[in-house]
C-alpha cells in the first residue's frame, strides 16, 4: 500500500520561500508520475505540479516561474521548492502518485503553506 507523508509548509511572508517534501512508503518507484496539489479553504483541490517519470515537469500557471518540483528516486522523495510566495498560495499543500492512465493515490495529511502580505 502506498502511504505519502508531506513536510516543510509553515508560515512566511510574500515574497519568501519554502520547500516542501514528500516522503513515500510502500512500493513506489520510478516509474510513477508525482504531483503536488493545493486546496485552499473553500475551494476545490487543485494540481499545483506534476512530474513524469523522465523527470519532465508540468506547472500550473498561477505558480510557473515561481515553483520547482523534482524527485529523487533513490530517497523516493519528491518535492516542491516555492518561490515568491504569495498570499493566493495559501493553502494545504498535498503530494500523490500514480500509474500511467491510473487514478493519483498515496494521498496523505497535507502541509499548510501560509503566506500573509
């Protein structure tokens, strides 16, 4: 069974930086997509960053340019390095994985990421 545990949100001001981790359990390996995901209150979750993996990413507009992710296999780690923050970034943070042409699972507690102006 695939369990993912996310760390690293915390609470910044616009403009900082965090770098979020996602710590996988069970068998994932490299042949697995990875994404982060964010669902701030009220609202819908919504992908943040994908990476395929050839270690190809995808973003999502709001955080291109500003966000990084990347995966070490070896640690089966993926993260997310975020950069200039802003407060529309303020949400809970979460990592999963999935098969090709699978549904994402692995979903865990998420990290909160709080960004005041």
């Amino acid at each position: 069974q695939v369990q993912l545990v996310e760390s690293g949100g915390g609470s910044v001001q616009a403009g900082g930086s965090l770098r979020l981790s996602c710590s996988a359990s069970g068998y994932i390996d490299g042949s697995y997509f990875m994404g982060w995901f964010r669902q701030a209150p009220g609202k819908r979750r919504d992908v943040v960053a994908t990476i395929n993996p050839y270690g190809d990413p995808a973003y999502a507009d709001s955080v291109q340019g500003r966000f990084t992710i990347s995966r070490d296999n070896a640690k089966n780690t993926l993260y997310l390095q975020m950069n200039s923050l802003k407060p529309e970034d303020t949400a809970m943070y979460y990592c999963a994985a999935r098969k090709y042409g699978a549904a994402w699972i692995g979903w865990g507690q998420g990290t909160r990421v709080t960004v005041s102006s």
